[in-house]
C-alpha cells in the first residue's frame, strides 16, 4: 500500500505518515537520560506495579525465550531474564538506540551476561524468524508507532505456536469521575514535569497526547483479533488508566 500520502497521529498533530518514525525517535532521544526518573515521577512508581503484573502473565519458565518490543531501558526485560534463568534467552529490542543503550547498559549492570541480547528493531518490521519466541511483550510502546497493525501482525509472526502476546499501555479510564482528573493531569502536569526535571515540556506534551489519542480498550482487543491472536482480552489496571492486553498464536 502507498502511504506516500496519508497522514497519521503524532500527539494531537497530523504529520506525513513517513515522518512520524523520525520525529518518535527525536522524542525518545531526547528523554532517555531522564526516562526512568520521569517515570517514578509522573506515575508516582506504580508503573512498577504494572510491570509486575505483566509479568505475572507471562507463563515463562526456565529456558524460554522471550522478546522485549520498545522495551527502551529494559524493565519488562530484567523480570522476564529472571523468569528464564540462565539457559534461557531475552532479546530487548527498541527502534532508539539511545534507549537501548540505557537498558542494555542496566542489564549488563545487574549481572546478565550471554543470555541478552540487545538490538535495534522496528516493531513494525521484527528482524527475527517465525515461530522464534515464548513471549513477546511491549510496554507503553505501541502508542508510538505508525502502524499499529502491521506491528501486531509482525509481533504475531515471531512467536511460537501457543506462544503469548502481552500489551501493556495506557488506556482510557473506566472509574467513575477518574477521566477529567488524568486528562488535567497528563496535559497540565506531565508537561510541567518535563520542562522542570527533564528541561523538556515540548516532548511530555507530545506523550500526553499521544496517550489520548491511543486506541481504547475495546479498540485494541479487536485489533489484537484481527491480527490472529486467539483468546484475546484485556485487563484494567488503576481504574483503566493502564491495560494489559494479552493474546496467543495458535
């Protein structure tokens, strides 16, 4: 298909379907020394909560393999590394190479050696053969990509039969009256942290809207349907801020 001439999301902004990849990595790049500062600020650490629940979903065990899509400083890779012990493999994988040298620099400071492996990858496009992995996940990435279902349909693609898809991402809140609290909240707040920690309001701008403008929860199960995943379903964490999204290859 010729995109030569549609346009697609980038935050609140229409940008050349061709540009958004550029203009993602430029964000990312620029927020990658602070990124894990940020995180514990803007989600006052309960991001560490929602990481160790996708990874409770995981099924891994010893000498499994499993793939980290966007997994930028390497999180949702440290738990699955302890999860497949050392005759197991964990490939962590992002399409910016300044986060990925953060997360690769982290587990390599923990300890993991020989059973990691760090590469450079659009998520769009997995370098890695069919049927190679136990597990994929991608946390808080899949927003930023330009084509969500080309990205699911690669993700798809290079796990194994029986093999589990997990989608952590923010969502839209579901508790009552909790909606016009996070959207005060992620359009005054999180630019207000950038520009005071990150000296970078500009790009937590672009992550808030880019939060809005993500596929509800309802939207992404069918599109999870759509690209083969069998069993597909979803669970709402804090009120539906974040939902963890999950679904097999069969």
């Amino acid at each position: 298909m010729d995109n030569s001439d549609r346009k697609v999301d980038f935050g609140f902004e229409k940008v050349a379907w061709g540009d958004k990849a550029e203009r993602v990595r430029s964000v990312f790049a620029s927020v990658a020394g602070k990124y894990d500062v940020m995180n514990d600020l803007m989600s006052l650490g309960v991001h560490r909560l929602w990481k160790q629940f996708t990874l409770s979903l995981t099924g891994l065990k010893s000498g499994d393999h499993a793939l980290d899509v966007a997994g930028g400083t390497g999180d949702l890779s440290l738990g699955m590394l302890r999860q497949v012990g050392k005759t197991g493999r964990v490939v962590l994988s992002d399409v910016n190479p300044a986060m990925l040298d953060i997360g690769r620099d982290r587990l390599l400071d923990k300890g993991f050696v020989g059973n990691v492996e760090c590469i450079v990858a659009d998520a769009e496009r997995l370098p890695f053969e069919e049927n190679s992995f136990d597990c994929v996940t991608i946390g808080f990435g899949l927003r930023n990509v330009t084509d969500k279902a080309a990205a699911l349909k690669s993700m798809y693609r290079v796990l194994k039969p029986g093999g589990q898809l997990l989608v952590l991402g923010f969502s839209t809140p579901v508790a009552p009256g909790l909606k016009a609290i996070y959207d005060a909240y992620c359009f005054k707040v999180l630019p207000l942290l950038g520009r005071l920690v990150a000296d970078d309001e500009a790009s937590y701008r672009y992550l808030a809207e880019s939060i809005r403008m993500h596929p509800n929860q309802e939207t992404l199960l069918e599109m999870l349907r759509t690209a083969g995943f069998a069993q597909a379903r979803y669970h709402n964490l804090s009120g539906g801020i974040v939902a963890v999204h999950r679904g097999y290859k069969i």
